[in-house]
C-alpha cells in the first residue's frame, strides 16, 4: 500500500521544475510587456497607421460596378449597424446613399477617402437617412480642400434638409478656415449643396410610377422612381448603370402600394431592398409594452405600414429577375448572425437568385463585361 503512494506521488513532484521551467519564461514575457506596453504600443500604431494611410480601396477594384454598405441599421438601435447608407463606386465615382447616424466613420473604414466623394443621393428625408450629413460634409472638405460644397442629390424638399444642416455647421464653417487657413481649408467649400430633382405626378394603381432620368455623367446613369413611403413624402427608389451593370436601392418603401417598382427593377445584377420582419418586430413590441413603454410600441406597431417584409422583397426581386437581393434596413436589430434566417423566412425559397441579409462593411462587386456577383466585406 504505500509503495502505491509513493509510485502515485512520484511523477508530481517531477513535474514542479518543469511547471517553474514554463511558467518563469511566461511571467518574463509578460513583465516585460507590461513594462515597454506604452513603446510596444507605439510601434504597433505606427505601422497600423501605415498600412491605413497606404490603402487605397479603389485603387484594388477591377473595371465595373461597386456597391458596399457604410449602414444597414434603422432607427431602432443596434451596436452592429450604423443607420441607413450605401456606396456605389463607377470607375473613378464614389456616391453615397443616404446617410444615417454613424455611417460616415464606415466610411473611412472600409478603406474609402471621404474626399473622394462626388455626390450624395437621398431616399427621402427621414431622420435615419439623413444625420450624418453635417459630419459627412465636414470629412469631404477637410480632406480634400474642396472649393465646392458637397452636392446632395434628392427629390423636392432636399433644399430644406441642406439649408438647416449649413445653418447647424455654419458657425463651424467659419473656424476651420480660421484656425487652418484658407489653403489648406477652403471656406467656399464647407457644407452642402441642395441638387432637387421633380417627380412626375403620383399615380393611383393599377397605373405605374414613371421613372425619372436624374444623373448622367461619366459613363454612370441614375434613374430614380416615386415609392410609397407616406407619409414620408416624397421617397423614391434610384438605379444606377454603369459597365453594362445595374444596382437598384429601393429606399424605405411599402412595396405593396409602390407600383412600377418590380418594372423598374427589371433585370438589375443587383437589388437592395429595404427589410422588415413582423414576427420579430411584434416580439420586441410584446416586451416593451410589458415593460409599461406604451409609446413605443404603438410606434413598433404604426411602423408596419410602411415597410416591406423579406417575403415581399423576395417576391418583387422574382418578378424583376434581379440577379441578387440584399435585405437592408434591416428591422428589428439583429444581435446575431445566427438570427438571420429567423429574420428572413420564406425569402430564399421564394427567389431564384443568392438572398443576402446586409452588414456594414459588406460590398458586392459586378466586374464589367460579365454577369458576376461577388460578396465581400470591406473592413
Ligand atoms: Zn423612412
Ligand atoms: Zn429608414
């Protein structure tokens, strides 16, 4: 019995100088790091800062059309989604698409300079399609030492989102030249600049919107149509070509009451629609309402009269032949990928083509002179 012990024992008392033989080495290291952490870290950044100051998004992509999102959020918050914005790249074109709460900062992110920016489209004028634009305006011209103001696109009304965003950043306008100067900081070319665009009457159903040819430059063509946002008035959907490849946004929209929307979509390699799912809508309406927040969840429950489900997105991206679809604005906020079939459904088995749920930093390239798709992510 106790030779037992002894040959049990044995092998643990060996194994405390390997232990110590690792374990000293390891608190070394780590001392070590503790003590240099601030100049360790000062190397890291220099080369990060680098690498980042040395990257050139556009530079990388092939001959074609290029879309990534800088936000797939809405107003409901959510950590992972900065609100409502796109990028469209057409050759040397960089444009935006809306731009929600947070999108600006993707921007540079993915690896994008703001000052390449040449112009802004708006959807409509909603709250989460619009609050970045001060800050949007602000990283074009201080990068750029633009002369000109940022052009904003939109339908009529855009003139009243650009006069009060240059009344907000005025005051600012005038101390960034102040303290950097007029070279590197040109006065003329702070704030926005207001490009509205005239809609054809709104028509009743079975009649279908026509759509309107808004931007023609470069070898880049922009086509916008009425939607049925109401009453977020007006709200329209935009397709660009570009390459012999199309993108369509539909903006936040009812499909069911949008008609001509499908016809306007016809055939694009890509639509982005905008996606709303009930069943778990009505699951965070339950809660707050239980909580005793009412008011919200009256909102959760007017909110449904206005937006477009996956299944309908699907069903409208059939009917069009898109190549693609991607579910954007997405609602309610998903905290896990692994929520995304929840969130879409019946939608991939109702449409032909790859059903995607839309992150920040995600792109879709369409090289020119093929019919390729190809996903990526940008940050
Ligand atoms: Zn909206
Ligand atoms: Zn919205």
């Amino acid at each position: 019995m106790s030779e037992q012990i002894k040959q049990d024992r044995a092998p643990s008392r060996k194994k405390i100088p390997v232990l110590a033989f690792l374990l000293i080495p390891a608190a070394l290291i780590v001392g070590a790091g503790l003590l240099f952490q601030a100049d360790i870290g000062q190397r890291v950044y220099e080369r990060l800062a680098t690498q980042r100051a040395q990257f050139d998004r556009m530079a990388t992509l092939e001959p074609g059309l290029h879309v990534a999102f800088c936000g797939t959020g809405a107003p409901l918050p959510d950590p992972s989604r900065a609100e409502s914005c796109a990028i469209v790249i057409a050759g040397n074109n960089l444009f935006v698409i809306d731009s929600g709460s947070g999108s600006t900062v993707n921007i540079a992110g993915m690896g994008l300079a703001p000052d390449r920016i040449k112009a802004v489209f708006l959807t409509h004028f909603h709250s989460d399609h619009i609050a970045d634009l001060g800050n949007l305006a602000l990283q074009r011209w201080v990068n750029g030492a633009h002369t000109r103001p940022l052009t904003v696109i939109g339908p009529s009304g855009v003139e009243q989102v650009v006069a009060g965003f240059n009344l907000a950043y005025a005051r600012d306008q005038i101390f960034r030249p102040a303290h950097h100067g007029e070279n590197v900081v040109p006065s003329s070319g702070g704030g926005l600049l207001a490009a509205a665009f005239e809609l054809p009457e709104r028509v009743t159903p079975p009649a279908k919107e026509t759509p309107v040819d808004i931007y023609s430059a470069d070898g880049v063509s922009v086509t916008a149509m009425r939607v049925d946002h109401d009453p977020a008035a007006p709200a329209v959907a935009y397709r660009f070509e570009y390459a012999g490849r199309s993108v369509v946004f539909s903006g936040d929209l009812i499909m069911s009451r949008s008609p001509g929307f499908a016809d306007f979509a016809q055939g694009a390699d890509l639509l982005v629609v905008e996606g709303l799912q009930p069943s778990l809508l009505s699951v965070l309406e339950q809660n707050v309402i239980a909580r005793g927040d009412p008011n919200l969840g009256a909102i959760m429950q007017d909110v449904l009269d206005y937006h477009t489900t996956p299944a309908e997105a699907a069903d409208v991206a059939q009917l069009a032949q898109a190549s693609a679809l991607i579910l954007n604005h997405v609602v309610p906020p998903l905290p896990s990928r692994l929520l995304e079939p929840a969130f879409l459904r019946d939608a991939p088995s109702r449409f032909d083509g790859p059903v995607r749920v839309a992150r920040d930093g995600m792109s879709v390239s369409m090289p020119e002179g093929s019919n390729e798709i190809q996903f990526g992510n940008w940050f």
